[in-house]
C-alpha cells in the first residue's frame, strides 16, 4: 500500500510541477530532424562465427536502406537545466548470389541508439554555451543472415540491446559579427557496465537565421565495443564498430 502511493505521489508531482515551471514560461524547446550520411566500420561476431569484418560506406546504406530515422528533441529552463533526447535508426538489407549460381544468401541489420540526457548550463555569456551532460544511451543490434546452398539453408540470426550510462561536455562559441557558432561535443560512456567502452564525438558549425530556426552542419562519430555470451558457443555476440559521417539537420525552436 506505502509503494503504491509513493508511486502515486510519485506520478502526481511529475504531472503537477512542470506544468507549474512551464505556466512561468521558463522553458525553451528545441526539435530537429538530421540526415547521417554514415559509415560503418568495424568487426562483428555470431555465435562461432567470430570478428566478420564490417565496412559499409554511404552509398552502400543508401542503396540498400529500407527504412530510416534521425533526429532529437531537447528543453532547456532558464534556471540552467535542461534535456534531450536523440534517436536514430537504420534498417537495412541486402541479397546476393553464390559463385557459379549455386545459391542465395540474404542479410539484413538493424541499428538504433536512443540517447537521454540531462544537462546543466555552467557556461552562459552572450557567445559562449558550455554544458556538461550525463544520461543513458539505449543500443539495439540485430543482424540476421538467411542462406541456401543447393538443398541446404541455414538462418543465422544474432543481436542484442543494452543500456550504457555517458557522461560528457558540449561546446558553442558564436563567431564574431556573424550568425554562425562553432560546435564541440564528446562524451564517453559503458565503462564496462554494459559496453566495455562507448563514445561519441561531434564537430560543427550552426547558422542562426532567426529567433526560430537554424541549420547544423557537422561531422558526428559513435563508437561501441560491446559483448555478449561466451567465445565459441551460439550466443555468442560482439559488436565493435564506429559509426560516422558528415550530419544536417535543421532546428525548430519554440
């Protein structure tokens, strides 16, 4: 009875307080689409099938993307807090032909990352934002492979999902008598909780052409060394790979 209502009271101060904050106006929000045009490089292994090779460039995920998603979503209070989240997906697939006809070989591999993150603003002058950041970043990997050789067919089918906790920093400096501002962000995260080490790194540049949107420009990378399972049985699975390409996105502020 106590955890139900502690539940409750619980539900009814997340509901009640930020519809209080919000009637003060203090908020600012912040939601943008992007494009990655990504790269994915690095090594893979299913079951005892260990380290496959993965080298997969913007054309290759253009050609062969079935579906896809980017962008986030962020609030920031004027009394320096704030929040966001980022999520991205790709799913893509592929099918090829054995040497001399003698068989098929399907592949398909879906990536999604879901970040949340709760910042605070420790820098804030007229050209220079400096926050630091820590949250949760949410993997799910998932490659399925289904081949056939004259009357025999074998279905590899192998991924997993994990949560890492990150911590990190971003930085913009607006450039002088312009409406364009220099971006840096990095964090790291896993420390062997999940991933044994996860990380991203973000340079840019953004164009304020108003009070209510800009356009980013940049260059994004996220890397992941995780691992499941043990060596040399089914379930085994890893995935240590860098995912990175130049990034657009346009901002809506409101």
């Amino acid at each position: 009875m106590r955890n139900s209502q502690w539940i409750y009271a619980t539900l009814m101060s997340a509901t009640i307080l930020p519809s209080a904050v919000l009637a003060e106006n203090n908020w600012s929000w912040k939601l943008a689409p992007y494009v990655l045009a990504p790269s994915i490089d690095g090594t893979s292994s299913l079951g005892r099938l260990t380290d496959v090779g993965l080298s997969v460039n913007p054309a290759d995920i253009i050609e062969r993307l079935d579906l896809g998603f980017m962008g986030y979503f962020e609030g920031y209070n004027a009394n320096g807090w704030g929040f966001n989240f980022d999520y991205g997906f790709m799913d893509l697939s592929d099918s090829g032909t054995f040497a001399g006809g003698l068989g098929t070989a399907d592949a398909d591999i879906f990536q999604g990352v879901l970040t949340a993150t709760l910042f605070r603003r420790v820098v804030d002058t007229p050209d220079t934002l400096v926050d630091v950041y820590g949250g949760v970043r949410w993997w799910d990997t998932d490659i399925d492979v289904a081949a056939t050789l004259g009357a025999t067919s074998a279905n590899v089918s192998m991924g997993d999902n994990w949560v890492d906790p990150h911590i990190g920093i971003r930085f913009e400096k607006q450039l002088p008598n312009s409406d364009w501002a220099l971006n840096l962000q990095g964090d790291i995260g896993g420390f062997g909780i999940a991933s044994d080490f996860a990380w991203t790194a973000l340079v840019g540049v953004t164009w304020y052409a108003n009070e209510k949107f800009a356009l980013e420009i940049g260059y994004r990378a996220q890397g992941v060394d995780f691992e499941s399972g043990v060596a040399g049985t089914p379930s085994h699975f890893t995935y240590d790979t860098v995912t990175h390409g130049p990034r657009i996105g346009a901002v809506f502020k409101f």
